[in-house]
C-alpha cells in the first residue's frame, strides 16, 4: 500500500458562545484538515490545531509521504524530527495532522479501531470536563459575577452531567478566587481545575493557592510561567500543579522532574506531535509518578476521536479531559454525542468516523472568505 494523494483544507466552525480566557476571547476555531488517499483506495483522516501557518507546513511534509506507506511512521518521524525545532508548535501540529491520518489509514485497511491497534480498550467512555469563562455571565456586575458564574455552571453541570469543572482564570487573581468559592459552595462534589495560563505571578500564586487550599481543588493548572517558576510554588502551595505550557516536550520532562514542578502533565496529540508521542508521554508520567491529562485545543471531530482512542488505550489517563468539541456549534462529522457528561469511544475501524464533505467544503469556504482566526 502506497500514498498517492494528500488534501489540505483549513476550515473555521463557529463555538456556541464566545470563550475567553487570561489571554483571548475567541467565537469560533480555525483547525487544517487532511485526507491521504492510498492506491488501494483505502482513505483517511487527520485534523489538527490551527490554520494556513500549519497548512502551509503540511502541504511541504506531505511531498516526502507520497509513495511511501502510512505504516512507515517511524520513518517518517525520525526523518522530520527537527521539524518542531524549527517551527515549534506550528510544526508539532503539522506533523500530528499526518500521523493521525496515517494511523486512520492504518485502521481502515485492517479492520481494526484506533484504539485496538494502541493496545486494546480499558474503558469504553471518556469523561470531559465543563469548561467555564468568565464569557458565560455575560452582563453581570463584577461583584455578582461569582455568584452568576456558579449558578451558569451549576446548570451546565446538571444538564450535561459533568463530574469536573474548570475554570478558565484571568489576570485578576483576587476574582478568580472569588469565583472558585462560589462553584465550590454551589457544587462541593465535583473535581474542580482553574487554569490561568500563566497570567500569575510567582507570588500571586502562592498566595492564591494557599488561599484555595481549603477548596480541594484536583489541581492548579499553570498559574506562573516556566518550569522554575512553578518549582516555587509547588514548594509551597499544598495543591496538586499540572502543565499544559511548561513541559510541552521531551526536553523538559527531566528539568520538570527534578525540580519538582510538577504534578500533572497535560498531554495533547496534537501539540507533542502524533499518537505515538502522546503514549510515550504517558510512560514517561507513569515511570515517575506523574498524573497525566489530556489538553484541548479546540478539536472538531477527527480530532477528539483520535483524542478519545488514546484515552480508551491508556491507563494513567484516568481524569475527565479537557475537551471543547461540545462548545463547537456544528462539526465536519456525523457528530459525537455528549451523554452523562462523557464521549463513546468510537469502535470502527481507524478513527471510527465518518468525515461530512459537504460541511468539510462549506467551513473550508468560509475561512477562505474570512481568513484564519487568529489567537
């Protein structure tokens, strides 16, 4: 089996309600979609974060796959593994676009789900987490924002049946506190996350976690920029830190390790660059006694999928993700169905979805009216 095409497409799906977080307010995501046709007439998918910038590296990796076989990953990745050096993020996500793809392709030609050929099912439902912003009160006074903010989750969380909530934290740390009581207050039974994305400083979050020490939160997630930053608090502060910003590759795993800056790390196909990164994250967490979950950066269908396979074959990731596919207002595949608070491992073969081409040509139309939407 060989390569004989690949397609590129950017699309922008537009979210249900604006999201906001410490660094932007965003009403819709840009995400670059592939699609690797084989000479046995077997397809299939990838999708990955971000738009053209990622598009535009895609399209110049997907030269080198033409003609060879998408079960030649290693090959592929060891040939391209200065790619993210040069191109960070960006070119993380590119090379995840086709990985994920690939592994689809794999999928569909043997019969098997993605999440068989990863080691096997050890559950079959993956829990998300309710994602708040202070966007979801609309209107309301900074002094009744708390309150407004707890009664919207309350409401999300008991029509959606969420067991976790995040809160997405600002710069204003002394708010951000303020709310987290009152969602503790409003539900004391649930997990419950806050992620500034650094806007903290080192002081700012040893006092704010020392302050929500009482709250029993499942962990801070990066309230202060880089890995001894974190170090610092984490000496100090009895809640659990995870990462989704200071250890976002392979080299600064053991830099994390000894400095004990961590206790979480949030993995991402998508930003580490394929599956089979993701898993040997996974081990590298397991071997040190790390906690590990998984980051959400916006992903449509394709991309949860792959998401959730990984989950289903991987037995540290046993928290409820963070995953933004139910704020997305449509999709580019028959949709993935939210219920009791969780996702469905898809079970056929590859990623075990079905890509709507209509909808892929019409959001693909769309971002070439409008453009990326850029962060």
């Amino acid at each position: 089996m060989k390569i004989t095409d690949i397609d590129v497409r950017v699309v922008n799906l537009p979210l249900v309600n604006p999201f906001t977080s410490s660094f932007e307010t965003k009403t819709g995501e840009t995400r670059t979609v592939v699609r690797i046709r084989t000479d046995t007439g077997v397809e299939g998918w990838g999708e990955t974060m971000w738009g053209r910038p990622v598009a535009s590296i895609v399209r110049t990796l997907a030269e080198d796959l033409i003609g060879t076989s998408p079960f030649a990953l290693e090959a592929f990745h060891r040939k391209h593994h200065m790619v993210p050096f040069f191109y960070g993020y960006l070119g993380y996500a590119a090379l995840a676009a086709l990985d994920v793809a690939c592994w689809d392709v794999v999928g569909r030609a043997t019969g098997q789900s993605l999440t068989d050929l990863l080691g096997g099912p050890v559950r079959e439902e993956v829990p998300l987490t309710a994602l708040v912003t202070r966007a979801d009160a609309p209107g309301a006074a900074a002094e009744d924002l708390p309150r407004a903010l707890a009664e919207h989750t309350r409401r999300v969380v008991e029509e959606g049946g969420f067991r976790a909530v995040k809160l997405k934290g600002t710069r204003d740390v002394g708010g951000d506190v303020a709310i987290l009581r009152a969602l503790r207050t409003a539900l004391p039974e649930v997990n419950l996350r806050v992620d500034p994305n650094a806007a903290w400083s080192v002081p700012d979050s040893v006092r704010a976690g020392i302050a929500l020490e009482e709250l029993d939160l499942e962990y801070l997630e990066d309230p202060c920029t880089g890995i001894e930053g974190m170090s610092q608090v984490r000496a100090r502060v009895r809640i659990p830190l995870c990462t989704n910003m200071c250890v976002v590759r392979f080299e600064e795993f053991a830099p994390a390790v000894r400095l004990g800056a961590v206790d979480v790390i949030h993995g991402d196909v998508y930003k580490w660059g394929g599956i089979a990164a993701t898993k040997n994250l996974a081990a590298h967490c397991e071997t040190f006694g790390l906690g590990m979950n998984l980051h959400s950066g916006g992903e449509l269908g394709i991309a949860t999928a792959a998401h959730l396979a990984v989950v289903a074959s991987t037995p540290v990731l046993s928290r409820a993700i963070d995953s933004m596919y139910y704020l997305h207002a449509d999709d580019i595949i028959e949709p993935l169905t939210l219920r009791d608070g969780s996702l469905r491992v898809p079970t056929g073969p590859g990623l075990g979805v079905t890509v709507d081409e209509d909808k892929l040509r019409h959001y693909a139309e769309v971002n070439a009216r409008e453009g990326d939407l850029t962060r």
